[in-house]
C-alpha cells in the first residue's frame, strides 16, 4: 500500500542567501570605506565633511535594523546573514572607532577594549559553529544601539557643552560591551554542552 504524500505546505525549502536582507549586510560592508573617507577629510576639522560622515554612518547603522526586520518578517533568515550581520556591525563600529582615536578624539583604551571584544566573540563564533549558529542577544542589539549613538555624537561637530552627555554615552556603550561579551562566552560553552554534535560524542564515548 502506497503511503500517502505529506501536505504540500510541509516540504520548506531553507531561504537563498542571495535576498534583499543579506544585500542590505553587504552595502553596510561597502559603506565602511565610505564613511571612513568623510571622516578623515581634512583632519576631521571641517564639519560639513563630519556630518556627511555622521549621514552614511547612520544609513549604515539604519541597515542593520532594517535588514533584520526583513529577514525575519519574509522568512529571509540565513547562516550566511547570522554570520555576516554582527561582522558587518563590527567593521561598522571598528572603523569609526579607530578612525576618532587617529583624529585623538577617543581615547585608544576604548577602542582597544571595544575591539578586542568584538573581534574575540566573533572568533567566538566561528569556533562553536560545528555546534550551531549563536545569532544576536537582545544584549547585543541594545549593545549596538548604544554603540551606534555614542559614535554618532563623537562624530557630529557638537558643541563643547555637550561632550560630557557624549562621553557618558559612550562609557554605558563600554560597559554594556563587556557585559554582554561576557554573556555570549557563557551561552559558547552551553551550546558547546547542549548541542546534537556534543550529544553524538557522548553517545560514542558511552558505546566503547
């Protein structure tokens, strides 16, 4: 007897890489050079180039949102758009980073502890993928936002008065960095603990 074929809406096939959430990834990719330009211009001393700066950092930034929403409302959800979101978040904030401490407007230890985090739980990532894909906390994201505003007033040509807002901005940005590089250290070793791979090594362990 011929068993039956499953309902047509069962058979899923995974999302392409190739959709319009991934390409907003990559034009955030291609504007890091974009806003590095602007900035640098002139020193960083003419403030018509620092807000044009400011501009494509925060369409860059707005990206990141919007490429999320989509993924997730049309079902456009990829490894490839795991993976290559927060590496372009990070090439996002490594730039202007670096770029504000070259024009000695941030201090290097910042920058140095920012991206040391950055970078070590993107290492992260990729170690543990044999596991799973770790996508982004809530931590993260408000992480992000915080970082996102905090470059965004360093960059504006703000007057004086309002850099001590700025700088307080900015240390909340640094402390919710640590907190939540803390944060997906722990969730590397439970999905390390957790997964199905972790699972079949132990089945084999018990069987010899």
């Amino acid at each position: 007897m011929t068993r039956p074929l499953p309902p047509a809406g069962d058979f899923t096939d995974p999302p392409s890489a190739w959709n319009v959430a991934n390409a907003l990834t990559v034009l955030r990719l291609f504007l890091v050079p974009v806003f590095l330009l602007l900035l640098m211009h002139d020193r960083g001393d003419d403030a018509g180039w620092r807000i044009g700066a400011w501009a494509t950092f925060a369409v860059a930034s707005a990206t990141d949102r919007v490429d999320g929403e989509l993924a997730r409302r049309r079902g456009l959800v990829t490894d490839f758009g795991k993976i290559a979101d927060p590496i372009a978040d990070k090439a996002l904030t490594g730039a202007a980073l670096v770029g504000l401490s070259v024009l000695g407007e941030l201090w290097w230890w910042v920058t140095v502890l920012v991206l040391v985090r950055e970078i070590g739980i993107t290492l992260l990532r990729f170690f543990v993928i044999r596991h799973g894909v770790m996508p982004a906390s809530r931590g993260g994201k408000v992480k992000t936002l915080l970082q996102g505003v905090a470059i965004g007033l360093f960059v504006l040509p703000l007057p004086g008065f309002l850099h001590g807002i700025t700088v307080a901005v900015m240390v909340a940005a640094v402390v919710v960095t640590l907190v939540t590089g803390v944060d997906y250290v722990m969730r590397a070793v439970r999905l390390r603990r957790t997964s199905e791979r972790a699972a079949m090594k132990r089945a084999r362990r018990l069987r010899q």
